[in-house]
C-alpha cells in the first residue's frame, strides 16, 4: 500500500510534516492499494486555487466552453488516482464539510461516531466490511 497525504500541510507542526514526509516515503513502493490522507482539505480552497488557475491558462488558448471535466480533474489533488471507492467519515457528522466534492459522485460512505483520534484497526476494520457487503452499482438502478 502506498500512503498519500493530501491538503495544506504549512498548517501541520514541524513534527507532523516530518511524519507525513515519512510515511509517504516509506510506502512509496507500494502498488496494490492507495491510502489517501486528506488533512486540513478543502475542495472549495482546491479548487479556488487550482481548477480556476488552469481556467485562465487555457482561456488563452481555447475558448473557456472547451474546458472540459478531464481538464478540471487534473487540477485536484487527486488527480494520479481515481475517485475513492470509501469515505470514512468520524465523529458522527451527517454532511461532507467542503470535503472532495467533486470526486465523492459514486463514493460509497461509511460514518462512524469514533471521533479521529480514536480510529483504530478495529474502526477500520468494521468500516471495511462494511464496504464488502454493499452492492456498489455507479449510479445505475437496478430492475425490480
């Protein structure tokens, strides 16, 4: 598994950055599974800083309705992977919070009341069988 820490890490203590510096490097050969961190994200800051940033380049070069989504996508922090396929949200909270909106379309979402310091093997565990059991179907209905 390769770890990925995304966000603003300048807001992350000296000893955190360290660690998150270290973790991505000791799993970078990871290629079977892809865990991403996301800490102090905001898709709205994202994408303030990042999708409309490429919108001005490429209005010099195409007209701004060529913009497509794939364009768009390749500006988010999570662009070298593909959407998650599983949300664990802590603490309990029923909504998102500004968080990855655009790649959350077919997430599957699991919310547990384990606030995130607490979140152990267990949670996630529980938060993967979860996962195993559901019937993942991408927006489609199936027929009754």
């Amino acid at each position: 598994m390769q770890v990925h820490v995304l966000g603003d890490r300048s807001r992350l203590t000296p000893g955190g950055r360290a660690a998150v510096e270290r973790v991505e490097r000791e799993t970078a050969g990871g290629d079977k599974l892809s865990l991403n961190l996301c800490i102090s994200y905001s898709s709205a800051a994202r994408s303030r800083g990042g999708a409309p940033a490429r919108g001005r380049g490429a209005a010099r070069t195409k007209q701004l309705e060529d913009i497509d989504e794939e364009a768009l996508r390749a500006k988010l922090y999570t662009a070298p992977w593909g959407d998650p396929d599983l949300l664990i949200r802590t603490s309990g909270e029923q909504r998102l919070s500004n968080f990855l909106l655009w790649q959350l379309a077919y997430t599957e979402l699991y919310i547990t009341p384990v606030l995130w310091p607490d979140f152990n093997r267990r949670t996630l565990r529980d938060a993967i069988l979860d996962y195993q059991r559901r019937d993942r179907r991408f927006g489609k209905v199936t027929a009754s």
